[in-house]
C-alpha cells in the first residue's frame, strides 16, 4: 500500500510538471500589431478615376493665330486614360465694316495606353485628334490636327498630374499651307495638368 501510494504522488507529480510545462509552452508572446495599411500612392495606381484639367495641342490649330488652350475632362483606368478636349475663344477683331467679332471651338479626344508606371509617373503611347472651327470676318475654316506621341505624366500629389506630351503633328483642312506635319514637344510653358476626384 505504501509502495502505491508512493507511485500515485510521483505520477501525480510528473502529471502536474507535465501540464505546467505545455501550458507554459503554448503561451505565446504578445500578438504583433497589425500591419499598417499602405498609404497613398502618387501615381495611378488602379486608375486615378475621372479628373479635369486643362490642356493645349501640339499643332497651332488656328492657323497661326496663336495655340488654343483647352478644358480637359479625363478618366483614368489602370492600363490606360481617356481624355476630351473642348476650348473657346471670341473676341473682336476689324473687319471690313469696322469691328467684328471672331470665335474659336476647339474639341477633340484622345487615348493613352500606359505603357510604364513609376511611384508617382507614368509614361504614355497613343494619339489625340482635335478640330479648331473659326468663324468671323471672311470665311470660316476648319482645321482638323492629328497627333500620335507620347505622354509622360508625374503626379505631384495623390491627386494633380501634371503632363508634357512629345510626338508627329498631322494638320488638314483649311491651314492656308495644305496639309502640315511637324515633330514638336511641350517642353516648356505648354504642359497641362489634371485634378483627379478621388
């Protein structure tokens, strides 16, 4: 009887060693913090949505009377943005009978496919055609400009890109020269920017 009850404490015993020492095992050190949710990024991401900003093309599209800005509307998706462009312009001017009054619509659209994305850029293929149509003393004149390029576009916040464009300028229609083609750039002064709603 002796000899059982002393097997019966030492089990005892090695049963309470036993689950003290699992239960200190399965403690575990405090859970971590969860992770911070990622912030903001510059550039387009999964598509800056729709957006409005302002504009110009690279051809003089009124026939030499100066470069046209225009109201941008834009819809930016993740592989690529569309874009149309309208413009207005009247003013006076001298006509055959004293003063007179000439008026300037330009409207176009274009598309881009973006072909790399940075942190807070992205650079563009694709094209845009716009139509300048002048009304006022003489006849009026419709120029029609094609211009396939590229695009590059650097978002300064979450929210504003701005964006130069590079490429071939195509003008048909009624340019006084017949048709035109011209390589240019905005490299200065002419860029545009857009303001995304997101």
């Amino acid at each position: 009887m002796n000899r059982t009850k002393k097997l019966i404490m030492a089990l005892s015993a090695a049963v309470i060693l036993g689950l003290g020492a699992a239960a200190q095992a399965q403690e575990s050190p405090p859970p971590s913090p969860p992770p911070a949710a990622p912030a903001a990024t510059l550039g387009g991401g999964s598509g800056a949505g729709i957006g409005v900003g302002a504009a110009v093309t690279l051809a003089d599209t009124t026939a030499g009377a100066g470069f046209l800005p225009a109201g941008q509307f834009v819809y930016d998706m993740a592989l690529f943005h569309v874009e149309g462009l309208f413009g207005f312009f009247s003013q006076e001017v001298p006509g055959p009978n004293g003063q007179t009054r000439a008026t300037d619509f330009v409207f176009g659209a274009g598309g881009w496919y973006h072909l790399h994305r940075g942190s807070s850029s992205d650079f563009s293929l694709g094209a845009l055609i716009a139509i300048n149509t002048t009304s006022g003393p003489g006849a009026s004149t419709t120029i029609t400009a094609f211009e396939p390029g590229a695009q590059v576009r650097a978002f300064v916040t979450p929210n504003v890109a701005i964006f130069a464009r590079a490429g071939i300028a195509f003008l048909f229609g009624d340019t006084g020269n017949g048709t035109e083609i011209a390589l240019g750039g905005q490299p200065t002064g002419a860029f545009g920017f857009s303001y995304f709603f997101r």
